[in-house]
C-alpha cells in the first residue's frame, strides 16, 4: 500500500494562523503602547495609564477576534460555494469538468496526451479534490478556518497589548514616555524577527518594517498626547 515518504517540511500550512497571529500581536503592541504613550504624554498618572491599556487590551482583543472571524467567515463560504457549484458541475457534466481539468495542465506544461492520462487518473481518484485544489486554488493547507483565526488574533492581541502595559508597571513616572516606546519597539522588532523566521521571509525587511510603523504611531501620538497636555 503506497504511503506518503515525502521528507520535508514547509510553511504554507502555517500562512492562516501566522497571519492572524502576527496581526493580533503587532496590533496589540503598536495599538496600546502608542494610546498609553500619548495618555503618559498628556501627564496621566499611572493608575490612568494602567486603565487605559487595560481598557485598550479587552476592546481590542474582542475586536481582532470579531473582525477576523467575520472576515474569514465569509472567505469560507465564498469557498463553500464555489465547492459546491463544482460538485454539481461534476455530476451534470463529467465530461466538460475533464476536459477542463486537462487544459489546465496542458497550460502548466503537460502534453495533450498526458494531461488528459493526469486528469483522469485524479479524476478517479477525487474529483471534487482535484477540482477544488487545481482549478479554484482551495486545499486543506490554505482553506478558510475562522474560529482558529479568531482565537489566534485575539490571544496574540492579548499577548501583545500585555507588554507595554507591564512595562509601564516597572518604568520610573517621569520616564514613562521614552520607555514605554522604547521597550515597545524592541517588542516590535522581536515580532518581526520571529514571523520573519516562522514564515521564511528575510529578516531585515520584517524588522524594518514593523519597526517603522510602529515608531511612526507611537511618535503621533505621542505628540497629540503632549499637544493636549499642554493645552489643558
């Protein structure tokens, strides 16, 4: 009985949960540490800060589980449709269904004859399959899974949005501001270190970019923060 040897190991399976996860975490930190960053700017005082990253964890991590469960749920049945108008295509018209199936790899390379000989061996085999992964681009690796999705986004938010808010525990009250922003910017860049790892993608380009975004947040609101305050 023919098993599958096939040695190695690669990181498509991983795009939808890294993904969401790495959203909800970059999201989380850039989110709260900029709103905390510019409450500090504006001469909160600690316990306000504390609330208010507390406050901006709950609402986010609800909203990033929502958001994402939404839009992956409808991803999904977009899918679920498209599946199941091939499964009555393949039961009204088996015939046309092959015939697409093997101009699809005669386009890839095939010859006419082996492509033909391709589609309807896996036609035998799982034609709904074949169809679904070869024609609209839908398989077990990349199909729409919104519960994980939700979770992912939402624990990792959480995870995220924890880390300035402990920061802000520890830092000293006049230096809130300088180091809020910057424990959140070595946070970022451990963040676009590990996805960049987890996904194969070059490292520099993931760090640079999470970095600059989130600088780049945090710098705005930090000087709305300081305009109010110094406007009150």
């Amino acid at each position: 009985m023919p098993r599958n040897t096939h040695p190695e190991s690669h990181r498509q399976d991983r795009i939808g949960w890294l993904r969401a996860a790495v959203l909800g975490a970059n999201d989380g930190i850039v989110s709260t540490a900029s709103l905390m960053v510019g409450i500090a700017a504006a001469n909160a005082t600690t316990q306000t800060l504390l609330l208010t990253g507390i406050a901006a964890l709950v609402a986010g991590a609800m909203s990033m589980a929502a958001g994402e469960y939404v839009s992956v749920s409808s991803q999904a049945d977009t899918e679920a449709a498209d599946i199941a108008r091939e499964r009555t295509e393949l039961a009204e018209q088996p015939e046309h269904e092959l015939r697409e199936l093997a101009g699809i790899y005669q386009a890839r390379g095939l010859s006419p004859e082996l492509a033909s000989q391709v589609a309807q061996q896996l036609m035998k085999h799982d034609a709904l399959g074949a169809h679904a992964r070869d024609e609209l681009g839908i398989s077990s690796s990349n199909s729409s899974r919104p519960v994980q999705a939700a979770l992912a986004s939402a624990a990792s938010f959480a995870t995220g949005a924890a880390l300035p808010m402990i920061t802000a525990l520890f830092a000293p009250s006049a230096w809130l501001v300088p180091t809020i922003g910057g424990a959140s910017l070595i946070f970022l860049i451990l963040l676009g270190w590990v996805s960049a790892h987890l996904g194969g993608a070059p490292v520099l380009k993931a760090v640079m970019r999470v970095a600059f975004w989130g600088l780049l947040a945090m710098g705005i609101t930090a000087g709305v923060g300081a305009w109010f305050g110094v406007a009150a």
